[in-house]
C-alpha cells in the first residue's frame, strides 16, 4: 500500500494528493501534526530529516520527499494520465510555473518560516500578516502576468488539462484564502483554480475532505 504521511492544511501535501488523485493511485494517510511540531518528532525525523511533509512510501517500499520529485516519480512510474505535456517547451513551461509557486512563493511562507518571524524576530501579528501577503502578491503578480499573457494558458495553467502546474496553483489559493489574501487582482488564477476545484480529483484533496481536518 502506498502511504503518503503529511498533514490537512500541507500545500506540499496537498499537491501530493491532487496527483496521485488524478492519477487514480490508492492511498492511506498518515497524519503528522505541524501545529502539535510532530514534523520535528523522531519518528518523523527517521522518514525526513528535514522534519517536513510530505513523506510518500510506495507500494515497493520506497521512501520519497520533496512535492515536485514525488509528482515526478508518479508521473514517471504512471505516465497516463500526463501531469507534462508531451513536447520539450511545454514540459519546461509547466515545471517553470509550478517552481514559480514551489520553490518561490511557497518557501518564504512556511510555518517554520512564519515561526522564525514571530518567534525570534519578535513580529507581532500584523507584520506577519503583511510578510505572508508581500510574497503572495509578488509571486501571483507574476503568475498571473504569465498565466493572462502566454498562448499556452487554456482552461487550466497549460492547455485544457491538469498539469502539474495546476498541482502547484490550487494549494497556493488555498494558502492565500486562508490567510485572507486580495485576489482580485488575479482573474485568471481565480479562473483556473476554480475550474481544478471542479474536479473530483482535487475536491477530494482539498484540506477540509481529510481524515485529519479540524
Ligand atoms: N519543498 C518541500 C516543502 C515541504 C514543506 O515545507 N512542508 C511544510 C508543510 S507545507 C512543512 O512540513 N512544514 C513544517 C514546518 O515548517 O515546520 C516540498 O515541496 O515537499
């Protein structure tokens, strides 16, 4: 059995689920509590020492972290349906969108981050808020340029169906909604997200459907 170890309101996590959702791979979950600090515990330590999630071990025992290598070895290992698209420009597009919201905008937002800010930075609340909403509109000012001006954007970030890209998007929005961020500013990621969340795929995902939400 594959067993995916991460947490309701993980973005990683969540990306995780999106794909393996959309790729109809059986699943259990193993909840590790972030607000609780279990991420930092032993136990999850032994599965990564970075003391994140998400943690996917596969049927055969593999052990994997890191979102973006764990979508990729499902895509790898169960190539239909595609999370890339078939051509060289556009599997690069979709990996550059996704890195746009995983390794730009989602880094500088984790709660270690937010921690550190609070906790050693001494910031109250407020300048938290305002770090969390500076990153998020500098990186969906961006994105929403690429997305509104590039020929490839269909119904989804590339095309008329999911990708990994769209993987990335919708748990970003999420993030951004939870932190009651503006987004009127960005139409056509509101556009795309909305058609994602259309999907049973990615309902069955969302933070508030797991086994662990509360
Ligand atoms: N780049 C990593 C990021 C993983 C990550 O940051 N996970 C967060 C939850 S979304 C986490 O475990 N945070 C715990 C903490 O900050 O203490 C990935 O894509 O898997």
């Amino acid at each position: 059995m594959t067993t995916l170890y991460g947490y309701f309101r993980s973005s990683a996590a969540y990306r995780v689920r999106i794909a393996l959702n959309l790729k109809g791979l059986a699943y259990e979950q193993v909840a590790v509590n972030l607000v609780k600090g279990e991420q930092r515990a032993e136990e999850n330590l032994a599965r990564n020492p970075q003391g994140l999630v998400p943690v996917l071990e596969t049927d055969d025992g593999t052990r994997l972290t890191q979102s973006l290598a764990i979508c990729e070895y499902l895509e790898e290992r169960h190539p239909e349906p595609a999370l890339l698209p078939a051509d060289l420009a556009g599997r690069a597009r979709v990996r550059s969108l996704a890195q746009l919201v995983a390794c730009e905008i989602h880094p500088l937002n984790n709660l270690k981050v937010l921690k550190y800010l609070v906790h050693e930075l001494k910031l109250d609340e407020a300048a938290k808020l305002a770090w969390y909403r500076h990153w998020i509109a500098e990186g969906f000012t961006a994105l929403e340029a690429r997305l509104a001006g590039e020929a490839a954007t269909g119904a989804f970030c590339h095309g008329d169906s999911p990708s990994l890209a769209d993987v990335c998007l919708v748990p970003q929005v999420f993030n951004a909604e939870r932190f009651e961020c503006d987004l009127s500013a960005y139409p056509t990621i509101r556009r795309i997200a909305e058609r994602c969340r259309a999907m049973e795929a990615f309902a069955k995902a969302a933070p508030g459907a797991q086994p662990d939400a509360g």
